[in-house]
C-alpha cells in the first residue's frame, strides 16, 4: 500500500478497498491487452514525470488503465466524469495504490465539478476526458492551467463532437486524440458494449421481462445498434427512431421497424435514448405513452429525456419504486418511469460496459498518452485520430489473446492492391 499521508483526494470510504483490490483483479482477467501494454509500460515508462488527469468513469476497467498509467511512469489522478458511476471500492483501492481520486457515487452537481476542479489543481500535461467536462473547464474557467498542457484524449462520441465544435470555432488550445474514434474503440465499446450493458442496467434496476415487450431506440450510431441488436436477442420487438436517413436506412435494411418517436411514443414499453442530442422523448411524447412506460437513457448526458418537463406534469406525484425505478404520475390515468435519473443506465444501475471491450478502449488510451507525450513538439492544436498503427495493434493483440489466426497477403495479392493497372 502507498504511503497516502500527505496525499489529497475525496471519496467515500477508504475502507472499501480490498473489496475494489479484489474486483480490479477479477477485470484484469478480461484484459489481456491492457496487460501487455502495462507490462510494456513498466520497462520503457514513456509517461515519466507526465502529469495525467483521468476523467473517467471510476470502476474496475478504469483502475486497470490508471495502474498502467502509473506504472508507465505518470503522476495520474482521477475524477468521476459523471456523478452516479462511481464504484466507491474502486475509488478507495486506486487511493490504496497511490493514485488520487476525487468521486462519490450519487455526488450532487456541485460536488461533481468541485472534484473536476481538484483533479486540474494537478496541473496536467494531459487529460483523459470522456464528454469533455475538463477540456470545457479548461478553456473556461482555468485558462492559466493551459500552459502546461501537451494535449488531450477524448473517449466517447459526445466529448468529440464538443472538442470537433471547438477545433471549428478556433478556440481549441491544444492537440486532442479522438480515442472513440478508432475502430477498435467505437466498433467494439460502443456496439458491443453500450448493447450488453445497456441491457444489463435496465435488468438490474427492472428485474423485468423483456421478450414481447415493444423496446425502442432512439438513434441507430455505433451505441443505438448495439442496444436494437441486444433487445431483440432477448425476445423484444425492436423500433428506431432517426434523424439521419442513412441511419434510418440502416435500420430499415437490418430488419428494425423506423418510425417516428411521435408513432412510438405511443406503442412502446421500454424506451431507450443514444441520440447525444437533447429532448428526444419530450413532453408531446409523455403524454402519448401508455401507461407504466420506462424511459432511460443510454447517452452520455441526462439530457437526452426531458426530466424537467416530466417533473412538471407530475408534481407531487412521483415516489421511487426500488432503486433506479421511478415513477412519474403525468396524468390522472397514467405514469411514467424513469431509470437512474435518466443518466447512463448501464453505468447508474450496473457497472458499465464489460472488461473485454474497454481493454481495447482503454489500449488506445494507454497508447495515446503515450503518443501524445512523444510528439507533443509537433502536434497542431487539431482534434486527430489515434493513429492507424496503434488501433491496427491493438487488434492484433487482442486476436493474439483469444487464439484468433488471421492471413497475411502474399507478396503478389499486396502488389495487385497496390497497383491500378490491372482489370479482369
Ligand atoms: N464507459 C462505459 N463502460 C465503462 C467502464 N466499464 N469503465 C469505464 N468507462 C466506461
């Protein structure tokens, strides 16, 4: 155990750390990618003396990047990057370890960016992000902090569209990785991953059935697939709602119903946002549902349900039914229920996406921080993937660690792919 005297941080119990040691080391088992670069990490320390700011949500599969991290030679801390998705034991283990956190479960607002503050007084050379809370307050509020940054990553599809907004309007500061963008990020973590522990979440928190039921999905991205896929595995009779008709094509071509969410609201039982965007089940919508219809949320901000509007029409009727479930009286013969808040279900009500899929999100991560430490002299204040090299290894490891054999071109299949000469 560190010594942990001087050390700042702010979590919940600090006696909740040998449950975290234990569950940490159950998710290793599922990251076999993780471990090689943490492995890796610890001969070369690519991040020595780098200051990290992580702000993740803080459960198993983040501890193992933070230990990677800090053992590739990083000064890391880590902050919660949403206020219900805290894992406590995990937050006391990683402090165990030396590595300062600042995340409660079910921390109100103000809390939340108290702890995004505490985690910039670190200083940092790089930042972690996951939806752009700290490269938002960076720009805003800390600007005397930006001096000493290299750059940043971002881990999810809504941070990138910020952080892609800012590069547009001129305003970003320093060079930024689009981690979710490589595809053994978003083809994986966001499909697989959003899919199973969306559904995982809403069983949780619901313990219901969910074949026969009518689910639907609002948005058909990488996330919004995924959930459509799972739903209908388990029996359901999946609608999509869309904004973008080559989504909505998709959609119709993978055999889902596309309908509008005005038709919907009026069929579903299950609803499920993974828009990124705001009030795509709205006030009109309450209003059609039937009765006893779960909205929740599987989006990065608990913006996409309009929570205030429900508030509104219900008043005093509502009460929580058990936890993550409650219920919204918004007419005199109708309710409304609402999981976690309408905050990311999987990550509220269960523990967010599985380890095997964030051990390839997290690589990219490991991988480019180190990136970023490296090149930080020649990188342009721009949003840039991760490099086709990294993602192209990553999927090789993990091939490597499930026993997957893949060909290699023959010197003449490379020369006819490289030529343009050639026709029937
Ligand atoms: N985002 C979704 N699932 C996650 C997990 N298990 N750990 C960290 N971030 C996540």
């Amino acid at each position: 155990m560190a010594d942990t005297a001087a050390m700042n941080y702010d979590i919940k119990d600090r006696s909740l750390a040998d449950a975290g040691h234990r569950r940490i080391s159950w998710a290793a088992r599922e990251m076999p990618v993780i471990r090689m670069i943490r492995e890796r990490f610890q001969q070369d320390k690519p991040l020595a003396g780098v200051r990290i700011v992580a702000c993740v949500h803080v459960t198993t599969e983040t501890a193992n990047l933070a230990l990677t991290l800090r053992d590739g030679g990083a000064d890391a801390v880590v902050c919660a990057s949403n206020p219900l998705s805290t894992q406590d034991d995990v937050a006391a283990a990683l402090v165990d370890e030396g590595i300062p956190v600042f995340a409660i479960k079910g921390e109100d607002n103000e809390t939340y960016y108290r702890h995004i503050n505490a985690a910039i007084d670190h200083k940092p050379n790089i930042v972690i992000d996951d939806g752009a809370d700290v490269v938002s307050a960076l720009h805003r509020e800390r600007r005397d902090d930006l001096a000493e940054m290299f750059g940043a990553t971002e881990e999810t599809t809504t941070g990138v569209v910020r952080m892609r907004a800012m590069e547009a309007q001129g305003v970003l500061e320093f060079p930024v990785i689009a981690v979710n963008d490589a595809d053994t990020k978003h083809f994986f973590d966001n499909r697989y991953g959003t899919g199973q522990s969306t559904m995982d979440g809403i069983l949780r928190a619901t313990n219901m059935l969910i074949a026969g039921k009518v689910v639907v999905v609002a948005g058909y991205g990488w996330c919004g697939k995924g959930i459509a896929m799972r739903g209908r595995g388990l029996g359901g009779r999946v609608l999509v709602t869309e904004i973008d008709p080559v989504k909505a094509l998709e959609a119709a071509m993978d055999g889902f119903e596309v309908v509008p969410m005005e038709t919907a609201a009026g069929v579903g039982d299950i609803f499920i946002t993974a828009t990124g965007n705001i009030n795509v089940i709205d006030r009109d919508d309450f209003e059609s549902m039937k009765d006893g219809a779960i909205v929740a949320n599987a989006g990065h901000f608990n913006s996409e349900i309009n929570i205030a509007a429900l508030e509104e029409m219900a008043g005093e009727g509502r009460r929580e039914l058990r936890p993550f479930v409650e219920e919204f009286q918004v007419s005199s013969n109708h309710s409304v229920v609402v999981l976690g808040d309408g905050r990311l279900i999987n990550l509220a009500a269960a523990e967010g996406h599985p380890a095997s899929v964030m051990d390839m999100s997290f690589a990219n991560q490991a991988l480019a921080c180190s990136y970023l430490a490296e090149h930080r002299q020649e990188l342009e204040r721009r949003v840039y993937n991760v490099p086709t090299e990294i993602d192209h290894e990553i999927a090789r490891l993990k091939l490597a660690s499930m026993a997957v054999e893949i060909d290699v071109l023959t010197d003449e299949q490379r020369e006819y792919l490289e030529s343009w000469e050639h026709g029937t």
